[in-house]
C-alpha cells in the first residue's frame, strides 16, 4: 500500500503510544491545574518521576521545556521549602492580582475582547463535556480553565487505545480531537504559553508550557496524517 509508512506512524501516534498521549496530558494538565505538593514532588524525584522526564527531554522537540522543568525540579532544599516556593509562584502566575503580569489559565481571558472570566468560552466548554457525558466532580475552576482543555484530549486518547485505527469509532475520535484543538486550544493556548514563559520565575510552568506548545504541534500533525490516510482508504475502496 503506498502511504504504509504514513499508517506506521498513525499506529506508533494513536495506537501503541495512545497511553502515553494520555499520561502526558495528564500530566500537564495536573501541573497546571493546582499547586505541587509534597506527594508531586516526590514522585517527579522518584526512579519513575526521573525516568519520565528524561524521556521528554530525549524527544527533540521538548527537549528545551523539558531541560527547565528537571532544572527547576533540582534542588537540594528541603522539601517542605520546595512546596512552599512552588505554591507561591502558582498563586502568583496564574492567579496574581495584575493579569498584565500573570498567565490567567483560563479560555475566556484571551478570547474574550474585556477578558472577563466566565465568558462564551466557559458556557461552550460545558457544553462540549456534557455532550460527551463528562462533568466536574471536585472542580471549582471555571470550565475553560486549561487543565479541562487538557484532561479532555487525554479522554479522547485513552478512548483511541481501544479502538483499531480503520474503526468508524476511530475516525469519530480523530475528528473530534482536530476539531477541539483547532476550535478551542489553538486559539488561545500560545499565548496562555508565552505568558507562562514570561512571567514564571521557578522554570517550572515555563518548561512545561514550552513541552505543552511542542506537544499540540505534534498532535496537529498526527491528526492531519490521520486524515489524509482516511482519505486515501476511501478512494482506494471506490
């Protein structure tokens, strides 16, 4: 079949790696949804912790953020002073009380021409988990908070691990995956991440906004595959 490769890759991108997909998201979105405790910070000081990030860094293209992410992780402070200088940099970055000076983590305040929080952005978010028969259990954040946008594409992903890529199924997934990240993420995820870049003084958020903008690029690419090779199966079967 001419674009076997181009299905080789579709399988490494949805298939055997989908989990992984997963566990990045995941992990992103937990990094920006609530501040790191003692138990976070433990396990990213762990054999397992250690081991995951070293594999960022070993994929080129998050190799920056993920070389900032290690070095603000390394420190020979106690941990109980780690907790509280992370918290603090949280608190200010994405909720200071001058927006000019933070990265506010949330849909509305970039798309929205005043900035105001609980905008179109947020009632098109609930209205996207409810249509997937999702909600937010233990979640006081507004519903275009970041994390949300990043643990429902994890959803997505772990759903694409048990689904062979030529399924109708399959196909439904990849469509909704595009069109979130070209309808929702896209539009306001860059310069969430510029902010984050800018104003985080611990090398933390930075580095993992900067894997996050990596991570999404590398996603545009894989679903645009995705289509393509749907395409070429079409035409192939008429």
């Amino acid at each position: 079949m001419a674009h076997q490769d181009t299905e080789d890759t579709l399988e490494r991108g949805f298939g055997r790696a989908a989990l992984e997909r997963v566990m990045l998201y995941r992990w992103l979105g937990r990094l920006f949804q609530r501040e790191c405790d003692e138990g976070t910070l433990n396990w990213h000081r762990s054999e397992q912790g250690q081991e995951f990030l070293n594999t960022l860094a070993a994929y080129k293209p998050f190799r920056v953020g993920a070389k900032k992410v290690i070095s603000a992780l390394r420190s020979k402070r106690k941990i109980e002073d780690e907790v509280v200088r992370f918290a603090g940099s949280f608190s200010t970055l994405f909720h200071g009380v001058d927006p000019s000076h933070a990265a506010p983590p949330y849909e509305s305040h970039y798309t929205e021409e005043t900035g105001r929080l609980f905008g179109e952005a947020t009632v098109r978010m609930q209205e996207i988990l409810s249509r997937y028969g999702l909600t937010l259990v233990g979640f006081s954040e507004p519903a275009d908070h970041i994390s949300v946008h990043l643990q429902l594409m994890a959803h997505f992903s772990e759903l694409m691990a048990g689904h062979d890529m030529g399924s109708l199924a399959a196909a439904e997934l990849i469509a909704a995956q595009a069109d979130f990240l070209d309808n929702h993420l896209s539009g306001w995820v860059q310069d969430f991440a510029k902010d984050c870049i800018l104003f985080d003084r611990t090398g933390l958020y930075a580095g993992a906004a900067e894997i996050l903008l990596a991570f999404l690029e590398d996603e545009k690419t894989r679903l645009s595959i995705s289509y393509r090779v749907r395409e070429e199966d079409v035409e192939e079967v008429y």
